[in-house]
C-alpha cells in the first residue's frame, strides 16, 4: 500500500509541475465548479423540488374544494353605488363636524372661526363639503389632529395645510386647514 501511495504523490507532482498556467486555470475552474455545485445548484433543487411539493399540495387543496365560481365583477356604476353608500349624506354632515371638533378638542387646538360651503355639482356624483379650519397649536398636536381627523373619516381628504409663525420664539403655530368631505347620496 505504501509503494502505491509513493507512486500516485510521485505522478501526481509530475503532472503538476508539467500543467503550466493553463494547467492550474482548468485546475481552479474545476474546483469552482465543484464549488458552485455544492453550494449554489444543490440547494436551489431542493428550493425547487419544495416548491414542487408546495404546488402540488395546493393542487391537491383546489381539487378538494371543488370548482367555486367568483360572482361576476361590479360593473363601474355598481361600484360608484356601493362606494357612495359608504359616504356620509348631507343629514350627517352636522355629526361629521362634530366629530372634528371633538378631535381638535382632544389634541386641545384653538380653533378659530371656521368656514363651510357645500358645493353640488349635477355633473358630478358626489357633493363636496369644504371647511376651512383655522387653528392655534403646536405642531406635534397639529399632525397628530389631521392624522387622527383622516384616519377616523374616510371620506375626509385635506385639501390645504398651510401653517406660519408670528412670533420666532412662539411655541404655537398659526395653522389653515382646508378638509374636504365627500358627500354621498341623499344630499
């Protein structure tokens, strides 16, 4: 065993001493190949084969369920009728405002003189509802009122913020809010 092992270091040697450059380039690209294949194309056939049995699995699920119709899509009048059952109307637009105040009390804004105008279009499916709010606060308290005023009224959108100082040294900023309430059927 001892003289077959002389002989293969001995061939061995031999051969690399004659392989020259070109010789050890193949050597490296094979051992990156053999790398590459333990490495990188190994695991991505398991990740394959696992994606297989994952589909299959749901395969096997659907054809349990059985064949299950979808109802047809809303046609787009469908749609603007659902959406608009979601909006307030015109008889609610009091406890919309009301649920405002209630916000800038919470966050205790000043809140000045307001203004409000309900603007109908014919052409138009839904009415809008302009308030423009002019507020004294902090800014922190401010954010927190238009995150907190948008989160609670999905139909609310804020049209207008715009906020100045009077005073540099003024911890209050004077904030314009312009929020506009879209107005549902039955306006």
């Amino acid at each position: 065993m001892d003289g077959a092992v002389t002989w293969f270091r001995w061939h061995a040697r031999r051969a690399l001493r004659g392989a020259g450059p070109a010789g050890w380039l193949a050597l490296a690209m094979l051992a990156g190949c053999a790398g590459w294949w333990l490495g990188m194309h190994q695991p991505a056939l398991a990740l394959a084969e696992q994606s297989q049995a994952d589909n299959d699995r749901l395969d096997q699920k659907i054809a349990r369920l059985g064949h299950r119709r979808l109802p047809p899509p809303a046609t787009p009048q469908q749609q603007m009728a659902q959406f608009t059952h979601l909006l307030p109307t015109e008889r609610e637009l009091t406890a919309s405002v009301g649920k405002l105040q209630a916000l800038a009390k919470q966050q205790s804004l000043q809140l000045g003189q307001a203004e409000f105008k309900l603007s109908v279009d014919s052409a138009e499916p839904l009415a809008r509802y302009t308030m423009t709010l002019p507020l004294k606060a902090g800014y922190a308290p401010l954010r927190r009122f238009v995150h907190d005023a948008l989160a609670e009224q999905p139909a609310l959108a804020l049209e207008e913020f715009s906020v100045s100082r009077g005073d540099a040294k003024s911890p209050l900023l004077d904030a314009r809010l312009r929020f506009v309430l879209f107005v549902g059927e039955g306006t």
